[in-house]
C-alpha cells in the first residue's frame, strides 16, 4: 500500500455552540485545510463523519459540506458508527488514499447536540447500542458503563477514587486546553461528592455533551511529494474491529474485544509494540472507560491501570501520557467529531504545537475511539516524520 500522510488536522472549540453541525464542520475544514498549505479544489473526496443527523433534522452532511467548501462536485460519504463514527471515518480515508483510489482526502466529524433536553440527547445516545434489549429497557450508557465499573471493581479491586484519579488528570490537562469544553480544576473529594449518575459512576465521572467539530486532511506520498509539502506526520497503523453490540451478550464486562483487536491489527501494521507509544488518546466517555482501555492496548495490565492512574504515571510528565488534551471528560465529546478530534490532538503534539500540554519528545502518539459500550473501535497510530 501506498504510504499515507496526516497532512494536516484543526478543529473548533468544545462545548455550547450557537452553529449548525454543517456550519461547524466547514469552520473546522476551512481551519485544516488552511493550514495544510493546499487549495480547496485539491480536495478530491470526503468522509464526514456525523452521529445524531436526527438533532437537527438533518442527513447527508456531505454534499452540503462540499457545496460549501466550493467543491459540490467532490464525493462524499456520511459516516454513523455512534461515537466510533469520526475514527471510522479516519479508517475510510486511510484506505483509500494508501490504495491509491484518491490522493488526498478530506476527514470532518461534527456534532450539535447542547440544545437537547438531557432525557432527549440521553435517548438518542442509546440509538447507539442495543436499544430494543437495553436502552428501551432503561439501560442508558451511564447504566451500562457503571455495570462495567462494577464488575471491573469485583474483579480486580478497583476503587471509586481511582476512577476519580482519572477524572481529576484530565481535568489538569484540559485546563491547559483553550478549546476544552471544561478548562476547570477538580479534587477527588469533587469527584466522590458529585451526583450519582449511575453508581458508583458519578457526574464529574462522565463526559459532557459537546457541540464541535474537528477536521484532518489524509495525503499520499505523491501528492505531498509533488507539491513540495512538508512530511510531518504519517499514520504509521490502522486497525478497525468490531464487537458484541449488547453488552448483556458479553462473557467478560471488564474488557473491550473491539479495542484488543484493533490495536493490535494497528499495532501490527505499524511494526511497533504498544511500549513503543509516546502517547494516547483513548476514549473515556466514563472514567472507568479509560480505565478499561489502558489494559485492552497493553499499556497497562488487567488491574493495574486505576493505580498507575493514581501514581501519576499517565500524567503529562508520567511515563505514558494519557488524553493529554483532556479527553472526553474534559475537552468534551461532540460525538461525530471525537475520533477525528483526537487526531488533532496527536497532530499538534506531534508538530510541537501543543503549548502548555506538550508531551516532551512525542514521536509516536495513538488514537483509540470507541463506538457505544464497544460494538466498533478505531485505533490509529502516528509517527513524527
């Protein structure tokens, strides 16, 4: 295959936005492009990748963001895999620029949601899982993540101020963050003292719903070659996997088998091991996501990754920084925008561009993105050039 480039990646800020979904991602594809260096008639197809069209009444993102942009004439493919939809639409991208069917593509997720009711935006988040057999039953993502937290607690003695040690580090990081939806310092005694949500997960354990959009631009080789531009960043690994949809189907409740298979098919696409990671992104919708997803990728193993929270050892200075852009939990989670949101982030640390949050000598950062309690995963793997 073809080697393939993140030429570029931009996004807007997380949080209550006063813009449409469709206005939001042509903000944050304007700010990408601009900085690749390229022109918009460069752009020879799209993925856009958009989870709750039903909000605003409105499908089929693309064509209008193209028309948008200038380029109506430009393919484009609306991507929904709940909130895996904007790393699904990183994975599109990558394959088809490596297998030379495009030479540069343009990536968008972008979500508007904050002008829901809470019991509105929490049912349409369902959508997402099993919603005949779960959420129609009352099993909302708080429910199914806090029957996770609890088995995983039973399992390995995990404690509520563990999760909560998660919550405060991404607070830390996100408070370095001027584009994070909550730029705001927390305690664990916060944590602990907020309301329950669904036991033991509590508010400060869960991620907001944000409005935002995020944008990236996918490259070959030639084409970066032939227009003098500057090589980075490449996407060094891809892996793409599924998993049960109901989590009530599962024989294991503290682990993902979408992300063990993803990062490993990444892992193994890129040659490296997971030891090899400067850095990650990982999805924490809940505290106890993140959690779960540091010992799936092998960062960490079962059991251990509460206490290495607690140790400070995923902290921007620890030995593995983890969601140093503050996560879901505190950056926000615009649900169609996450997965590409990440590759910002990874981008801008790889480029140096990251000011106060900079992970020292980052050379190897990793996306993971999760689609509902693990029915998709996305994981990407990026190499400073």
């Amino acid at each position: 295959m073809n080697k393939v480039f993140l030429l570029s990646a931009a996004g807007t800020s997380y949080g209550k936005a006063n813009l449409t979904a469709r206005d939001l991602s042509m903000l944050a594809s304007k700010r990408a492009i601009k900085r690749a260096g390229i022109k918009v008639q460069d752009i020879q197809a799209a993925f856009v990748a958009n989870a709750f069209g039903m909000a605003e009444k409105q499908g089929h993102l693309g064509p209008l963001l193209m028309s948008s942009l200038g380029i109506p004439h430009a393919p484009s493919s609306t991507i929904e895999a709940a909130c895996c939809s904007g790393g699904s639409a990183i994975r599109e991208a990558y394959v088809n620029v490596a297998s030379g069917f495009y030479d540069v593509i343009l990536v968008a997720g972008t979500e508007k949601i904050s002008h829901l009711d809470t019991l509105t935006a929490t049912t349409y988040f369902s959508y997402g899982g099993d919603y005949c057999f779960e959420g129609n039953s009352g099993a909302s993502f708080p429910g199914l993540y806090a029957t996770m937290a609890r088995s995983h607690m039973h399992e390995y003695g995990t404690t509520e101020e563990e999760l909560a040690a998660v919550a405060v580090k991404n607070h830390e990081n996100g408070f370095l963050n001027d584009k994070a939806h909550f730029q705001k310092k927390i305690t664990i005694d916060d944590v602990l003292k907020s309301a329950v949500v669904a036991d033991p997960l509590k508010l400060y354990d869960s991620c907001p719903f944000s409005d935002g959009a995020a944008a990236a631009i996918i490259a070959s080789e030639e084409f970066m070659n032939k227009n003098n531009l500057q090589k980075r960043v490449s996407i060094k690994g891809s892996g793409r996997a599924g998993g049960p949809g109901s989590l009530h189907a599962r024989k294991n409740m503290t682990s993902l088998e979408s992300t063990i298979r993803a990062s490993r098919e990444a892992l193994k696409h890129a040659n490296i091991n997971i030891k090899d990671i400067d850095f990650a992104e990982v999805h924490d919708c809940f505290t106890i996501a993140e959690i779960i997803a540091m010992e799936d990728l092998g960062i960490f193993e079962k059991g251990e990754a509460g206490k290495a929270v607690v140790e400070g050892r995923t902290s921007i200075n620890g030995d593995i920084p983890i969601n140093p852009s503050g996560g879901l939990k505190s950056k926000g989670h615009p649900v169609g925008a996450t997965g590409v949101g990440q590759v910002v982030e990874v981008f801008e640390q790889l480029t140096g561009d990251s000011k106060k949050r900079q992970v020292e000598d980052a050379r190897i950062g990793l996306t993971h993105n999760v689609g509902a309690t693990g029915g998709s995963c996305a994981v990407h793997i990026f190499e400073s050039e």
